[in-house]
C-alpha cells in the first residue's frame, strides 16, 4: 500500500490572518482602561482602610464618670490640647484624618457623645440638659488634665461647643465650630427665613413617636462614602441606642411655632472659627448672618460653596489644611 504525500504546509501570508475587528479593536482601550482604574480604586481603597486601622491602633481608649455618665474618649498626640465632638448620626472616628495630621503638634481627644457608641445611653429626655451634656465635656477636660482646650465640634458638637464657650468660658481657648449656626442665630433663622422652616421639617419626624423604630440603619448612614469608615460606622450604630440619640432633637431643637431667643446670651470671647459647607439641605448657610453679634473675639467664617454637611468626611484635606493653619495663627 502506497502511502500518500502531501506537499509542505503553506502559511498564509500575514495580511491574510485573521484579525481583530475595527470594532473589537476600538474597545480593547476602553476595557483596559476600566481595569487600570479598578485597579487603582481598589488600591486607593485599601491604602485607605490601612491608614484608618493604622489610626485606631494608635489611639489610646478611656472612660470617665465624672460627670455622672460613663463618657468615652481617645487620646493621641502631644502639644497643646485640642477636643473633637462629633454630631448625629456619628462617633468620635469621624475625626481620624483630622486628628492624625494635628497629632504631630497637639494632644488631640475624641468624645462619643452620651447616647453614642461607647458612651452611656440614657433615654430620659431630662439626662440631655444641657448642663449635663456641658459637663460631659468638662468631664474630659478634667480626666485629661489639660486645662481648658480648643474646642471642635460639628452638628450637635458643634451645638454643645456653642454652648460651653458661651457658659463655661475657662475651659476653652479656642473654638471651632462645623455646619451649626450659633444657637441664637438658629433661633433668629427659623422665625424669619421659611426657607429654614422647610429645611427643618425632617425634624419633626424625628420627634414623632415611635421615630426610631421607623429609621434604618441605611438611612443613618448614607453620608459615608469610605467603605473603611461605613464598615466602623455601621459598628457603631449598633452600639448606639437610637432613641437616646434623638433627644438631642426633642430637647433642643427649636420647638414650633419658631420664635427668637431672649434675653441675649453672652458673647463667646476666645477666638472662632466656623467652617460651613454651602451644600448642606438641614442647615442653611443664611443661618451665618449674625453670628459676630454673638461673638467679640476674632471670628473667621470659612463657607465653602461646593461642601455638604459632612466636610471633615466630604473635603477632609482642605478641613485639615485650614484647622493647621487658623490654630497656628490663633
């Protein structure tokens, strides 16, 4: 039996190949283009949650009673003392990036305010007077023995910030308040801008019966974009009593129908920073308008067209950046 012979393999010439399509082609640039910025984003990510945990690890944890609640604070840092106080919904890490650029030159504290996280969490609307909300924070000052401090507070802080700097003068040196106006500007806002009367309506679902049971979890924590900090959030929130937290809104939040505080308070005397972000729904900036009748040191108002509610979270670098440089000026 003849075997057969077949002749060599005949390559086709290089333009003959098959080749990818004009349209498959177009796509292969965007695809590896959408690969590269994944990749960048998980690695931003993730840079970010070993800054954070890197963060909490250098913190140092402690509690106080002295005010008769069991308050909760870190420390870190050395220099001269400078007291964050966080807002609603939140817990004293909303502070970290801001605490750990200041650490360096200052001795930086961090409260969770009662009804918060690890603080005590009394439901009685009388246990958040403000008196006793007041000497939570003296408790503190006290516990870290650091004499009177620069004071910084956002949202319901920045309420209680207002409030110790006006009633308890000897413990602050310097004040640093976030998207609050000052109490009495509040007050003056709500009974004459409508604008701040719709704003405001969210409030009274707050202090409807039963409101905490009809708030989600989610609904508390849509602010939070860092995935790193949603994961802490989200722990903390658990660990809060929700319905403790909303009495700062049945206790102090202005009650209809809307009318201007008297007699006037006493004027703040330590020099004041309050930093605004224009974008915020709840808290309008025309709040702002008067509060150098309420200040008679000097007052830097820093409002920011393009920030929400949150800046130490929404711009964290620019907050970071104006706090270093107004506390070396002040």
């Amino acid at each position: 039996m003849r075997s057969k012979t077949t002749g060599p393999t005949r390559i086709p010439p290089r333009n003959t190949l098959s080749q990818p399509s004009a349209e498959t082609r177009s796509k292969q640039p965007s695809v590896w283009a959408m690969i590269v910025a994944t990749l960048v984003l998980l690695t931003g990510f993730q840079a970010g949650a070993d800054a954070l945990s890197d963060f909490e690890n250098s913190v140092e944890h402690h509690t106080t009673s002295r005010s008769g609640a069991s308050i909760h604070y870190v420390t870190t840092g050395s220099g001269d003392p400078v007291l964050f106080v966080h807002g609603f919904p939140d817990h004293w890490l909303t502070w970290w990036r801001q605490m750990e650029a200041l650490s360096s030159d200052y001795s930086v504290a961090s409260m969770d305010l009662r009804g918060f996280n690890l603080s005590d969490q009394p439901v009685a609307p009388e246990a958040y007077a403000i008196e006793n909300l007041i000497a939570d924070v003296e408790a503190v000052i006290s516990d870290i023995d650091a004499g009177p401090v620069t004071l910084v507070g956002h949202d319901w802080g920045g309420f209680l910030a207002w409030h110790v700097a006006m009633e308890r003068p000897d413990l602050v040196t310097r004040l640093v308040v976030l998207n609050i106006p000052h109490p009495w500007s509040m007050a003056n806002e709500l009974a004459t801008n409508p604008e701040q009367v719709t704003a405001s309506q969210y409030v009274d679902f707050f202090r409807s019966p039963g409101a905490a049971e009809r708030i989600s979890r989610e609904l508390i924590s849509n602010w939070v974009s860092d995935p790193a900090f949603l994961e802490r959030h989200h722990a903390a929130m658990d660990r809060s009593d929700l319905n403790a937290m909303l009495n700062y809104y049945r206790v102090h939040y202005p009650q209809r129908p809307y009318r201007a505080f008297e007699p006037d308070p006493a004027k703040i005397k330590a020099p004041t920073l309050v930093v605004f972000g224009a974008q915020d729904p709840f808290l309008l900036v025309s709040g702002l308008g008067d509060t150098w009748d309420f200040v008679s040191a000097p007052l830097t108002l820093a409002i920011w067209p393009d920030a929400g509610h949150f800046s130490q979270h929404d711009q964290p670098d620019r907050l970071t950046e104006l706090l270093l440089g107004w506390l070396s000026s002040n």
